[in-house]
C-alpha cells in the first residue's frame, strides 16, 4: 500500500500534467481557430476550382489528353496528409488504418507513397513502403509555393507512365468534434471522380467553357494550378483537423488529470483519517492499561 509521502507526491506530479495539458489545450485553441479561419477562406476557391476542374476533365476527355488516360491500374502512388507531431488523439491512427487498409488489400498492384507530415512518414516507412518524396515542412506553413513541388512530382510520376494512378488519404474538417478520413483520386482526371468530391461541399453548376487560343495552350497550365489549388486546400483541411483533434486530446488529459486528483486526494485523506483513527485507538488502550 502506498505511503501518504508518495500519495501527496503522485499527487503533485498529476497536477503539474494537468497545468500543462490545459496549456497545450489552450495553444491549440489558438492554433484550431487560425487554421479553420485559412479553412474557410479558402473552400470558396477550393469549390470553384473542383468545378472549372470537373469541366475541364470533360473537355479534356474529349481532347485526349494524357492526364485523363485510364490505364491498368498497377502502380499506385498515395499522397498520405498527416501531422508533424503527435498528442492529437486519434487523428494519426485513422489515416494510419486507411493506408494499412488499402496496403493489405493491394493484391499484385505495387504501391508508392508521397508524404506529407512525420507521423505520415513513420507510418510508411514502418510498413516497408517505398517513400517517392516526403514534405514535412509544409504542415507548418501551407501555401500555394509549397505544394507546387508536390504538384510536379505528382504529373510528372503520371505522365511518364510510372504510376497509372494517384490517390489522396487526408483528413476533412466538418466540425470540432468530427474530422473524417478522406480517399480521392488525383490522377487520372475525371469529370465523374471530381463531382463526386463535388457533391460533398456543394452543389455542381452546370455550364460551358470557352477555351482561348486553344485547349493545348491553356489546359497543361490550368491544370497544374487546379490540382495545386486542390492539394492546398487538402493540407488546410488536415491542419484544422488536427489542431482540432489535439484540442480536444488535451482536454480530455486535462480532464482526466483533475478527477485522478480528486480520486488520489480522496485515498490520501482515507490514510490519513485511518491513521488518526488508529493513533487515538492506540492512545485509549495505553491509557486503559496505565488505569487498571
């Protein structure tokens, strides 16, 4: 049984977790409200980007173009968004369960990763994936220079026929308690794939467009800033989720830590009361001794 010393020092110890657990939930209050303020501002641009693309990949169908090629699928490349750090409850081990999911049931089809976030490239490397390029530094400072790379990589794996498919596993944010695992498909270009995405934020608008001079001049570059603008917004998205889910992480330790306390300061109060007790019963039979 422990001693009252050591009760009154796990006590301690549990209240100096809680400080810094309601610190940390704090900082990442700050943090959740910044990266949901980038979040909304950017899912305007982010919808009105997903329908200029589901249009394009129509005209691109209908161009022939080399992004929109439908090949037997045999080499997969996963873009896996996570976080830099962890302390944000479940929201690593949920990307990590997709990606192991789809990992396991690949059958004979060879799988790469491009990862965004340390956790993301733990996790690849723990399973034996082979990690094409990693880019952790851009959790911390998103923008639209920072994913070009990324975007380069991605067109250029494709178009030289290295990869016949590319999937994004990211996490959307729907609210402060719910952040949910996303699958979508990159490359190749679809109309069908892109309103599907479509569907989930808002409503298709249906229209034509004039493409001037020509489909060829325009279309290799406008593109390449829809599929950067899509990956930007990606990476928004998982940053509030995350920040969100460390928020919560941190006030549930804070939480946890103040009912631990309560339930120590309760079993030092027992020891202690029974330690009285049995000091004044000691106390009464050496007085009844000394009287008979």
């Amino acid at each position: 049984m422990p001693s009252g010393k050591d009760i009154r020092r796990r006590i301690k110890g549990v209240k100096t977790t809680g400080k810094i657990t309601r610190a940390m939930e704090m900082i990442s209050a700050v943090k959740m409200r910044r990266a949901v303020e980038q979040v909304l501002a950017m899912r305007p641009y982010a919808i009105a980007a997903l329908r200029i693309l589901a249009r394009v990949s129509h005209v691109l169908a209908h161009e022939d173009h080399p992004l929109t090629e439908r090949r037997e699928v045999k080499n997969e490349l996963i873009v896996v968004i996570t976080s830099n750090r962890g302390l944000c409850g479940a929201f690593n081990a949920q990307i990590g369960k997709r990606v192991r999911a789809l990992y396991r049931n690949r059958g004979d089809n060879q799988f790469s990763f491009l990862t965004i976030g340390k956790k993301g490239d733990a996790l690849v490397r723990r399973m034996g994936g082979n990690i094409v390029a990693s880019f952790p530094e851009i959790i911390n400072a998103p923008d639209a220079e920072a994913v070009r790379p990324i975007v380069s990589i991605l067109l250029e794996e494709f178009e030289a026929k290295r990869v016949d498919r590319v999937v994004l596993i990211a996490t959307d944010f729907v609210s402060v308690m719910l952040q949910r695992v996303v699958e979508r498909e990159l490359l190749p270009f679809s109309e069908a794939e892109v309103l599907k995405t479509l569907e989930e934020k808002a409503e298709p608008v249906a229209g034509e467009f004039l493409i001037e001079p020509a489909p060829e001049a325009v279309l290799s570059v406008m593109v390449r800033r829809l599929l950067e603008a899509e990956l930007l917004h990606a990476v928004l998205e998982s940053n509030a989720s995350q920040e969100a889910a460390r928020m919560l992480a941190m006030r549930n330790a804070t939480d946890a830590a103040k009912e631990m306390t309560a339930d120590l300061t309760l079993a030092y109060n027992q020891l202690r009361q029974g330690k009285i007790t049995q000091e004044i019963a000691e106390l009464s039979a050496g007085m009844a001794a000394v009287q008979g």
